[in-house]
C-alpha cells in the first residue's frame, strides 16, 4: 500500500496564504539541507517530496487545483516535472562543489589635497593571486604558478572626499571552476594640505589664512593670495579688522569634472600682524597717532582713572 501523500503546505513549513517568495525560500532552505548529496538518508526521499511540493505550489494553476481538490492522479505528467526539476537542482549542486568565487582586495590610494579636488587618474599595482586555478584569459588555468601583479587604473572624479570607498567588481583574485572574479576595494586617502582645509555645508569652499602687516590693515593695500589655482591678487580695504573674512567666488572644490563645473568659493581669514621690535622713528611715529587719535601714551593713565587714584588715597 502506498504511503499517503503529506500536505504540500505543511511539507515546505509555509501557511496555505504564503506569498510565491516565501514559498521559493523555504524551498531553497530545505533543498539545501536535503538534498541526496548532503543528506543522504532515506534514499532522497525527503528531497523528492520537497521537489514535488515546490513544483506544483510554485505554479498559479496547479496551486489552485491543489487548494481546490487536493492530492491529484499523476495524469497531468506531475513525476515528469519532479525529475526534471531535480535533474536541474542536482546539476547545479555539482557545478557548485567545483566552483570557488574569487578573493576581494582591498587597497588604499593616497592622493594629494589638489588632486581630490580637481579629479585625477592614478595608476596602482594589484597584487595576484597564487595562479592555483582561477581563470586566465584563455581559460581555466591548470598550476601556471605565482602570477605577476598587474597594472590597474583608477580614475578619482572631482571634489572627492577623504575615505570614500571605490568598489570595481570582478577586478579581484580570479575565480576557481569558472566561478566570477572578487571585487576591488579601493579606499581613497585625501592628505592634508599645508595652508588649504575644506569647508561649507557641501564640502566644496576651501578655508585658508593669510597675514597682513599693520600698515596694511590701517591704510589698505592689494596683496597676493595662494589659491587652488595659484596666485591671484586681492584688494585689502583700509581699515581691515584681524579675523575679517574674505570671499573669493568660484575659487573652491569644483562639483563635478571639466572646466565649466561650478565651483565653491575660497574664504581667506585675515590676520594682523603687530611689530614685536620697533624702531626709534617707528615708535615716535605710532605714538603720534596715538596721539592724534587721544589714545593715552604708553604707561600713562587714562584721566579719569588717575583722578580716581587720588580720590581713594585721600579716602585712606
């Protein structure tokens, strides 16, 4: 007597509402535990049931026949779809055994402070795999031995940003039985520049210092300002405060690569530089504007402070 047949629902652990993807997971979960080549209990009699079960819920029609009338006859070809669903799964079980997906590699890729801002191509050297059966250009290889490392490209767009993570798929170590190649993982290093920081919400103003002679904060002067792209000059108007800032447009971290991409701005923060040794005619010369300007000279008391010393010591 032939053994009853198990709800097909309750063969592959899913409710009788269970979407197609819920339904294609389990099968994949439970292929994979029985199947003959794992588990080979029972005579693949468990993989069998789990083939015949996936083949007809997985099928609109044929679930809703099965909803509707239950375990049907074998008219329809049912053993016919089973053995050729599991000559399929079978097939790729052994191609999977021999097969091994090649080795990621990482590398890390110093570039300069212009260099990320202006975008450029760099050229690295990959390190190769031991040549023990990964694939060459003309086929498997078989014990070619260590290969040589090779020469890659890598083309850095404009205003990238320190840490960013380049991946470039299948230019890893070469894969074993046909399998794909790794992945490339190459991790930008921006270095740091001597006068230039990156700034603004968007990353793409560039923040520098530049110092001024006192002379030239009072009465004003046109000097030369380090950009990204060199030297320009910039007019410094009479009267200029220490920590004043100036923008310069357009003279920051381009948006994207090629000469018309907008660009942010270079903001340059002004430092008054104060004469630490002076001169006898510099020093007659500041304090005559000092004078002039009713500052007290060096040493002295302000008037009014010095009547209040009098007052107090006529107090005691």
């Amino acid at each position: 007597m032939a053994r009853r047949k198990r709800d097909y629902y309750i063969v592959l652990g899913v409710s009788r509402d269970a979407t197609e993807t819920e339904i294609k997971r389990a099968f994949r979960e439970l292929a994979r535990k029985h199947h003959p080549d794992v588990s080979p209990d029972n005579n693949g009699e468990a993989f069998r049931e789990i083939t015949e079960a996936y083949a007809i819920l997985s099928d609109r029609d044929s679930r809703a026949r099965y909803d509707r009338w239950g375990h049907q006859d074998d008219a329809g070809g049912l053993s016919a779809v089973v053995e050729a669903a599991q000559d399929i799964i079978n097939d790729v079980f052994r191609r999977r055994r021999g097969k091994q997906r090649g080795r990621d590699l990482r590398y890390t890729l110093e570039l300069s402070f212009v260099e990320a801002a202006f975008g450029c191509s760099k050229t690295i050297e990959i390190p190769a795999g031991d040549g023990s059966g990964g694939d060459g250009p003309g086929g498997p290889a078989r014990d070619q031995g260590p290969r040589k490392a090779r020469e890659f490209t890598v083309v850095v767009a404009a205003g990238l940003v320190d840490g960013t993570v380049k991946t470039f798929k299948g230019e890893g170590e070469p894969g074993k039985g046909g399998a794909g190649a790794g992945d490339l993982h190459v991790s930008l290093r921006v270095a740091e520049h001597a006068a230039f920081r990156r700034d603004g919400r968007d990353g793409l103003d560039v923040r520098s210092e530049h110092a001024i002679s006192f002379t030239q904060a009072a009465l004003g002067a046109v000097v030369e300002i380090a950009t990204l792209d060199g030297l320009i000059k910039m007019r410094i108007p009479e009267g200029t405060q220490p920590g004043r800032v100036f923008r310069i447009r357009g003279r920051g971290i381009p948006q994207a690569s090629g000469k018309t991409a907008p660009r942010g701005d270079h903001l340059v923060h002004i430092q008054v530089e104060v004469p630490t040794e002076l001169t006898a005619r510099q020093r007659e010369l500041i304090e005559e504007l000092a004078q002039s300007t009713g500052e007290p000279r060096a040493g002295s008391l302000p008037r009014k402070r010095l009547l209040d010393r009098v007052r107090s010591l006529l107090d005691e």
